[in-house]
C-alpha cells in the first residue's frame, strides 16, 4: 500500500449539496459528521489518501507493513459483517430473534478492531460487537444463538478470547481491566516477546462512557498501569440520547483526567482505525500502559429492534453519514490505488450471499434447549438448593408430559 504523503490533498465531503469544512457547512449549520482537528484520518470520504499532518504522522509505522492483500481481507470482513448485521435484522423482524442490537456504518471501526487484536489478546465486548467476534473466528450462528434464547452465551471464551456478550451497560470494563492486572501477574506484559506479550481491549458506545463502571475502570487501569486499551465506538446517540446529552468534553479528552493518552480517530476509515488501535495495543502489551481509543463514527440503523429512531434523530443526519459509508470508502480507496478489481468484489459479494443463506439455515434449524439447561453452569458447583430447585422444576415439566398421556 502507498503510505499517504503531504502532497496528497482531501476532497471536501459533498452532503445534500453543501460543502462541509472546519466543523461547519457554508450554510452555517453544524457537521455532525466532522471529528475536529485531532481526529486521525487516512482515507477521506471519497477513497482518496488524506493529507499528511502531525495528527496522522506518529501512526504511519504501524501501517508500513501491511500489505494490499490485508486490506483487502479487511474489506471483505467489512462487506460479511454487514450481511451478518442485515440477517440478524432480518431473523428478528420475522420472530426468529428475540432481540438485535445492529452495527450498521459501524463496520470500519470493528473490523479494524479485530484485526489489530493478536491472538493472545482477550477481548471484552457490550452487545454490538458482532464485526470483532466475527474477527476472532465466532460463527454468525454462535451469535444468533444467543439472541434465538437458545445458549447461554453462544461460544466458548476461551477457545476465541473474546468474552460473551455483556448486557449490562459499562460492567465489561470492570471485568477487562480485572483481567488485564492477571495479565501483568502472569508475566506476559513486557517482555519483549510478540508471541507472549498480550493486551486487554474492551468495547462500548458513548453512553457507556456515562456509567460509574467505565469510570471506575478507568482509575484502576490508570494506577495500576493496566496493559489496557478502551475502545469507545462514538457512535453519536445512545439510545435516545445524543452526545450533548451525555458529556462537554469528547470521549478522548477525558482520558487526560486521567492520566493516560486518548486518541480520536475516523472510526469509518479502517486504516485510520487499525493504525491507532494496532500502535495502542503495542503500547499496551510493552508495558507503557493504557490507551483510550475513540472511534467517531455513526449508528446508521437503530439503536436495537425494539427502538424506532424517528422518532428522536433527524433523517438529514442519516443521509450525511451515508456519504461516508466505511465499505463504499475503502472500495474507492482500492480501486483508485489497483488494488482490486471487478471480479475481486464480485466475489467477495456473492460469497456474502451464499454465507448468509447457511447462517440463516442455521438459525432456523438450531434445536430448543432442555429446560433445565439453565440450571448447569450457573455455579462451579451446584449446592443442594439449587439441586432442589433443578429437580422441582423437572417434576413440573414431567407433569405435562403425564396430562399428555
């Protein structure tokens, strides 16, 4: 790949015909869709190679070794990840799900994510982040599983190190950074050896940033130099709420307060994205500590199956982030630089149509749960009141099946 150089030069972004610039468009209204000075960004909206400055600079090294065949696997995790977001809408809206949290223009930022993760490193997801669990090998079907009511959690932690689904807003920090102290215990922090040094990174959206448990991760990973990386998908409401609503100072300001860097970058270019996350899991792993990472980017869709948006956001907001749709972005970026052609998305496209028929197969063929499944596992060792309600629960099931005969 061509590293962006100073003689590059951004195209301003056309939305509904008014030209955006420094925050705010001709007509004087504000751009949502701005990050601000200290927003990295590599590709701009048309696929075209951003400018060189001091903002982008310092994560040049870590793009100097990937390749175009990376990125074109990140084009194509991009392009999946979006089918696997539509076939979970869709199963939900015909009873097939209780629940589905979409993703939709949320693509780069996961993507990116999951490809800067090393193996060794353990993940701790909110509940959107379907795009990194597909990064760390978990089947679509593994995820619909749970949203089907069928699974306690859908995978194996430990098989993937990518922890379940956390729904309860903001606790996924609590328990990543408790694990990233174990990592510093275990002697796996700093000592020089990629295949040994491992990092910690925990996702969540802007309205978890407002819950006491994200703050407090964020002391505890500050004082005891946690190898920690704080992935904040900044994706402008949550649920109802907007940014104004939520805080003054940006997401990756508030790390100064404390004590560790916070960096905002495009969270809808996947190279801007990977680039920092990649340089602050590095940083992470060698022992220099943790690193808040926001990704500005937009929640396309709504904020689950069970909100309806248009009832608080403005569809000219929508339409404004459409212009920079994270996959049409780098499909431009490839095409303009020869890195793929025709038949390379034309594949990519019809291997996106084939997956999803069988994720939906399987959906749909996935077997009920016994009913006193949701018994095992609740404790290492099940005590006798616990044995005594399993037991009482499968003498009410039997009962019908007595009725029946």
């Amino acid at each position: 790949m061509t590293i962006p150089d100073a003689s590059r030069t951004n195209h301003a972004a056309h939305l509904d015909g008014v030209t955006h610039v420094a925050g705010h468009a001709l007509d004087g209204k504000p751009d949502i869709t701005d990050g601000g000075p200290d927003m990295v960004q590599l590709i701009a909206p048309d696929g075209t190679r951003s400018p060189m400055t001091s903002v982008n600079e310092p994560y040049m090294e870590a793009l100097k070794a990937i390749t175009a065949e990376e990125v074109r696997a990140m084009y194509r995790d991009m392009v999946l990840v979006r089918r696997f977001d539509i076939e979970g809408y869709s199963l939900q809206r015909q009873g097939e799900l209780g629940l589905w949290p979409q993703l939709l223009g949320q693509e780069a930022a996961q993507v990116a994510a999951g490809h800067a993760l090393r193996e060794q490193d353990y993940g701790f997801p909110g509940y959107r982040e379907h795009g990194v669990a597909f990064c760390r090998g978990i089947q679509p079907s593994q995820v619909f599983a749970l949203y089907r009511g069928v699974t306690h959690g859908g995978h194996d932690p430990r098989k993937h190190n990518f922890n379940t689904s956390t729904i309860v807003i903001g606790n996924q920090m609590l328990n990543a950074v408790g694990y990233a102290m174990g990592l510093r215990l275990d002697g796996v922090v700093g000592t020089g050896d990629v295949n040994v040094d491992a990092a910690v990174m925990a996702f969540t959206g802007d309205g978890g940033t407002s819950q006491g448990d994200f703050n407090e991760a964020m002391v505890y990973a500050a004082v005891n130099h946690s190898p920690m990386v704080f992935f904040i998908q900044n994706n402008g409401w949550a649920i109802s709420e907007p940014n104004t609503r939520q805080f003054i100072i940006p997401p990756y300001k508030r790390a100064d307060g404390f004590g560790f860097p916070g960096v905002r970058t495009d969270g809808n270019d996947v190279l801007a994205t990977y680039a920092v996350t990649r340089r602050s899991l590095d940083n992470a792993r060698s022992g220099l500590g943790p690193t808040l990472v926001e990704a500005f980017t937009y929640r396309m869709g709504a904020h689950t199956t069970s909100d309806d948006p248009s009832r608080y956001r403005d569809s000219a907001h929508v339409e404004a982030w459409k212009a920079k749709d994270p996959i049409a972005r780098l499909r431009s970026l490839l095409e303009l630089e020869n890195h793929a052609d025709a038949a390379f998305f034309d594949d990519v496209d019809a291997e996106a149509k084939e997956l999803a028929a069988e994720w939906r197969r399987s959906c749909l063929e996935m077997p009920d749960p016994e009913m006193t499944a949701m018994f095992d596992h609740a404790y290492t060792v099940m005590d006798d009141q616990l044995t005594a309600q399993r037991d009482e629960f499968a003498a009410y099931l039997a009962s019908f099946e007595d009725d029946a005969a």
